[in-house]
C-alpha cells in the first residue's frame, strides 16, 4: 500500500474496485484522470476548493474539516462498506502515514491468498473469498 493512494478524503483508493479491476485500472484519486470513474473525476472533495487553494494535502488539515460533504461520504461509506473515511484521516493524523498504511495492509489483505479485499464488494479480488 502507497501513500499516494490515499486519497484527500482518506479514501484508500488500493481497495476499489475501479483500482482492482484487470482493464482499464483506476490509479486513484491522485492519479490520471482518463482512468477514473466518471463519479471520481467529478469528485467534489477531491477538487474542493478550500484544499486546492490552500494546497491541502489531506482533509484533516483543512480549516473547514470535517465539511458537509465528507460527513455525507464518511456516513455512506460507514453504512455500505464499513468503513470510515473521518476514522482513517485521525489515524493518519496521530500514527502517521507509514502506520496507517501498516494497519490498511493487515486488515485489507486476504488471509487465504495474500490479495487485497475490495472495500466496494467485500470479498478479495484475486480468490473471490470473503472479508
């Protein structure tokens, strides 16, 4: 897992589906626009303009965190897949970078293949087992 795959919002972006999928791969948020998802090149956190201004590299920076926007993401994702994008920027803000990374590898790699689980499907995209 990369830091550069960490999203603004605290997406780890090595768990999506559009990342994992064999054609077409997704280089995630930071990445190259051509490859993304039409909902990820639009993204509004991602091209928020209190981030961009500023050059705020992750959310939790921002004067305006935790905004509207990353609250309705935070609870969407919290509901559908379990996870928390709020939770992942204060990990990254009181363990740093490198142990969140450490912790994202230990509870998205499949126990069964090594492979990374997709946080969208909930199962691991090599073997097709589930989290």
């Amino acid at each position: 897992m990369k830091a550069t795959m960490i999203a603004p919002c605290g997406m780890n972006c090595t768990l999506c589906y559009a990342h994992l999928r064999e054609k077409n791969k997704c280089e995630g948020c930071r990445g190259n626009d051509e490859l993304k998802m039409p909902g990820c090149v639009k993204c509004a956190i991602n091209r928020c303009d209190a981030r961009t201004d500023s050059h705020v590299d992750l959310c939790y920076v921002c004067a305006q965190y935790p905004c509207k926007r990353l609250k309705e993401l935070d609870k969407r994702y919290k509901a559908k897949y379990s996870m928390s994008m709020l939770e992942n920027l204060a990990d990254i803000k009181t363990q740093g970078m490198d142990a969140f990374l450490q912790q994202q590898s230990e509870r998205w790699t499949c126990p069964n293949c090594g492979s990374v689980i997709c946080v969208h499907r909930g199962r691991c995209s090599s073997c097709g087992s589930k989290e």
